[in-house]
C-alpha cells in the first residue's frame, strides 16, 4: 500500500513581535482581558516588505533543508492562504519561482483556518493516485494585514506567520486518514470581504454600488457564536473519528489543533480525554495564524524534540466557510 508521509517540516516567523502590552497603548484592552479569553500574551506581525510568497518561501526551504530534498524534485505545491500576493497568479507559483522549481503543478486553496488539513488530504491523493512522488505544502498568512487595528474585539487576536511540510511517496504507514467538511450556512459568522471589489467602483451600476458600499475590508467574527460552534463541531468530528475511521484514543500521541484559542484547545483536548502533555500549543506566542498555525506548531513540536519519528499525531482545524476537518498522521 502507498502511503503520504511528512518527511520535513519548516516554519517562519516575523521578528517583529508586538506584546498585548502594545495593544494596550492603541486599544482599550489589557493584557488579563486578553490572555484571560484567548490565553494569547504576543503575535508576530510581518514587515512593510514582507509577503504570503516571501514568508511561504523562508519556510519552505527550511522544509526542503529538513527533509534533505531537492527543490527541482517538487512535483506539486499547495498553498493554503486568505493573503495572497495577488488575485492571480497563485502564491504557489510565486514560491515556485522563487524556489526555482521546475515545471510542476502548483496551486492555492482557501479553507481560512483548516487550510492545513484540506491540503494534506489533497496531496495525499495526489501521491497515492502515483500522479507525484515528492509534494510541498505552504500556509502562509498575513493576518495582521486583515484586521481593524482599532478593533479590541479581533485585532488582539491575530498574528502572521508560514509553515512548510514536504511529503513523500512510501511504503512506510504516513497519513492514515482524514475527514473535511464545510458549511457554507454559516458563512457570515467569519469572513472577510473582496478589497479589490472595494475599491473598483469604475462602470458599475447603482445596486452594485450600493453593495459594494456595505463590504467589510476587514475581518468580521460574531465571536462567541464562532467559539460554540467551535467547540460542537469539534466533539462532533471526535466522535467521527473514533466511530466512522475506527480511531482509539491510545493511536494518538500528540494533538495539534488549530491555534486560535486557548480555551477551544482544552476544550477538545478534554473531548479526547488527552491531557494538555499531550497537546502541542503555541498559539501564547503565535496568536491566530490562521491555516499556518499548525504547521508552524509541528515544526517547532518537531525540531524541539517533543514529537519523534514513528509517534502518531492528530491535527484537527475549523474556520470560516465553515470548514473543519482532521488529519491523522505517522511522523
């Protein structure tokens, strides 16, 4: 049987770090409120210059350097991404070029926060069709980029990062299952509008002025709604992985779930009966990065030493659309 494991994982960070004490000199919020409802202390906000393709790349060679791959045997890049670079081109052919990767197949997704999950299972058919042998997958966001800085409510939430795996063709057990699932019903609880249509108010009529009056720039989130909806779709994914892919709670070694909350962490590790040991959190210092927020939490788990070869994780995610899926996974 073929299998699509990780064989090397990479991860970026901005250097510039802004506190919830600098938060508190802009926005009427302190840093108990803050930590007190999210467990977030710091997040990482990207340079004037930087980019989704500019960071996605820095991670992804980290990725290539880890797993001692060449960038010329890349036959498929993914990037997960809410920021990209352009409307068009994708970002994926942005770090290709920069990579200098040889003609490939190269796109983008868009799964807001379970960007991760949703490209591990694309790749993964990809190599178990025997379509590719080698595969990159990039999340790279800019989120500070998409909130109100005048915001307490969601500015305080986000941060900016990229995180790279690459996978590989192997006869050696890789991802053993994964489940993606969306609801576009609740697409208002979580979005961002188009800027671009935004701002393009030439030879348009009346009613699509007025709609593009009403557009938001920035994100929106009905914030408590988000997290309950969170919290049931999540027991409610547990539960299809012990039932429908015949999971045990003993297969897992560590939990890596989407970094957007301290609180939604516990309350699926406790939903897994998994002790917070056991859970891999980095979101104290990375905040909401959105679909890099695992990724970035494997690398680290990785290359500190936490997570070895052979161990067993299972990477969960929900975010606007609503998407929300898991991944389970042999390092």
């Amino acid at each position: 049987m073929k299998y699509a494991r990780i064989i090397g994982t990479g991860g970026y960070l901005p250097p510039n770090i802004f506190t919830n004490a600098d938060w508190e000199e802009r926005v009427a919020t302190t840093d108990e409120w803050i930590v007190e409802r999210t467990g977030i202390k710091s997040r990482h906000i990207a340079g004037v210059d930087e980019t989704a393709a500019s960071m996605g790349t820095i991670a992804a060679q980290k990725a290539l350097e880890s797993a001692n791959v060449a960038a010329k045997d890349i036959e498929l890049i993914l990037v997960a991404t809410g920021t990209p670079d352009k409307i068009f081109p994708a970002t994926a052919c942005l770090i290709q070029k920069n990579l200098k990767i040889p003609t490939c197949i190269a796109f983008d997704i868009q799964a807001a926060c379970s960007g991760f999950v949703y490209a591990l299972s694309i790749a993964e058919q990809y190599i178990k069709s025997g379509t590719v042998s080698k595969a990159l997958i990039v999340c790279s966001e800019l989120m500070s980029r998409l909130i109100d800085w005048s915001d307490r409510s969601t500015c305080v939430l986000f941060g900016d990062g990229a995180g790279a795996v690459i996978l590989e063709a192997s006869s050696a057990p890789g991802i053993l299952a994964t489940g993606l699932y969306a609801d576009g019903n609740y697409d208002k609880l979580l979005y961002v509008d188009n800027q671009q249509l935004r701002e393009n108010k030439n030879y348009i009529s009346k009613t699509s002025h007025q709609y593009l009056e009403n557009l938001h720039p920035f994100i929106q989130m009905q914030g408590q709604r988000v997290f309950k909806l969170a919290v049931a779709k999540l027991g409610d994914l547990i539960k299809d992985i012990q039932l429908k892919h015949k999971i045990t709670l003993e297969e897992i070694d560590w939990l890596i779930p989407h970094q957007a909350n301290m609180r939604i962490i516990q309350a699926t590790a406790d939903k897994l009966h998994l002790p917070m040991e056991k859970v891999i959190c980095t979101v104290e210092t990375h905040s909401n990065t959105s679909s890099a927020s695992i990724p970035l939490a494997l690398d680290i788990a990785v290359r500190d030493g936490r997570i070895k070869k052979g161990q067993t994780v299972l990477f969960e995610a929900i975010g606007g659309g609503l998407t929300w899926g898991f991944a389970l996974a042999k390092l």
